[in-house]
C-alpha cells in the first residue's frame, strides 16, 4: 500500500508517503505561502520513496475544517493529481487528525476533545474515542459554534463519570480562547494546546479506508466547511 497524504488547513503545511506501514514526511510552519511549498514537497517525497504518482494506491487530504484557503488548496492539488494519475482520493477531518495525534503519544487515554480556532469569534469542535483498531473515532458531529457553545464529553449521554477526566484536549483555541482553556482544565487530564493536523496522521487514517475500498474518485476530492454547512441550514429553515 502506497499513500501520498496532504495537509494545508492550518500554518502547518505538510506531506507524506506512507509506503507499507513504513512513512516519510516533510512539514513547515507557515503564516502563508503553502502554494510554494507543497508541491516541491511532494516531489521531495515521491522521489525519497522511488514512488511515481500512478503507483500510488491513493491520495488523502485534510478536507477540513480548517482556513478556507488552506483547505481549498489541499483539495485542489490532491484532485489534480489524482486526475493525472488516474488514482483514489480520500478525504480525512483535520480534527480527527489532531485526535489520531493525541491517541498516538498517549496511550492512558481513549478520548480527545479537539477545539480549533474558527476565526470570527468562533471554534470548530468535536470529540474522539480510541475505536477497536486504535485509531481516532468520531463520537457526534464536527460542529462550528462560540466556544461557550462547546460541550465536553463529561456532559455527553451514558459518559461514564470515572472516565471524565481520561480525556485531553487539543487544538489552537484553548490558546486562542483563554475562557474555554478555564472551562476545560477543571475536565481534562491535559491540554495541548499547540497541536496542528498534520499529514502524517492523515496517512494513518487513510490507510484503513483504502485497505477496505472506501475511496472516491478524483473529482470527490472537497473541501469541508463547517460554517457554510451551518449557514445552509440555517437559510434552509426560513
């Protein structure tokens, strides 16, 4: 199995190649500028690998939530190189990203509640349990809202309370957004608050999708916003 995986939400700009559980990796923290970079990273990639595109088994992407820049431009690089491959795409949250992150490096604990900062006063927010296979599973919806808005796994329905604080949460708004870094230190076991999506883990994530045939062809590559999602609906209801 052969996965070229791509990340460009946030300031960290990132590639991998995952190559029969084996992974190389290029990343950078960027204010801007991702357009230059991944590409050359890609290449850098393929060739440390002795990978051509057209062998690969897939292409994975963060699809968001994420800066709407960031997000589109994964997208779109990973649907023009798939379609010039003639290759797979599989699209993978960047907070489950983050999720799969937390698991990986600590083991005593199987949920993760991952808050971004959504700009506009506004977080991007879900929660994660460790599933059967170790990976980050999705526990409810991704959701965009004020972060006074966001509720922690202890106040979810049938959350065991001796499993309140196994918990850690990740993602930049807990440093962005001092009152919910307040709200969630009385609740989690610890808080990692610098943490980015990255493609490595995108990769990981990946792995499993393509292995069971849950793929989309190139043009499936898309973004995901979360607040055009909630802009949507709430237009639908008038």
């Amino acid at each position: 199995m052969k996965i070229l995986a791509l990340d460009t939400a946030t300031e960290s700009c990132s590639a991998a190649l995952l190559i029969d559980g084996r992974i190389l990796a290029r990343e950078r923290l960027l204010e801007h500028g991702h357009a230059e970079h991944i590409l050359p990273m890609v290449d850098e990639l393929l060739a440390e690998g002795a990978v051509a595109l057209r062998e690969l088994s897939a292409i994975a992407f963060g699809r968001g939530p994420g800066a709407f820049t960031g997000v589109r431009l994964a997208a779109s690089v990973t649907q023009g190189l798939a379609y010039g491959a003639a290759v797979p795409v599989v699209p993978v949250s960047d907070l489950r990203a983050i999720a799969e992150r937390v698991l990986e490096s600590e083991a005593a604990l199987d949920h993760v509640l991952v808050c971004t900062d959504a700009r506009m006063h506004e977080v991007y927010w879900a929660w994660f349990e460790r599933g059967r296979e170790g990976h980050a599973v999705e526990v409810g919806e991704e959701r965009v809202g004020r972060p006074a808005e966001v509720v922690f796994p202890d106040h979810s329905p049938g959350q065991d309370t001796a499993q309140v604080r196994r918990f850690a949460a990740a993602g930049s708004a807990f440093a962005a957004y001092p009152q919910l870094r307040t709200a969630v230190a009385v609740r989690a076991a610890l808080i990692l608050e610098s943490l980015r999506p990255r493609a490595r883990e995108v990769a990981t994530l990946a792995a499993p999708e393509v292995a069971a045939g849950r793929v989309l062809p190139a043009e499936q590559a898309l973004p995901r916003y979360l607040r055009d999602d909630v802009v949507q609906t709430r237009t639908g209801r008038h």
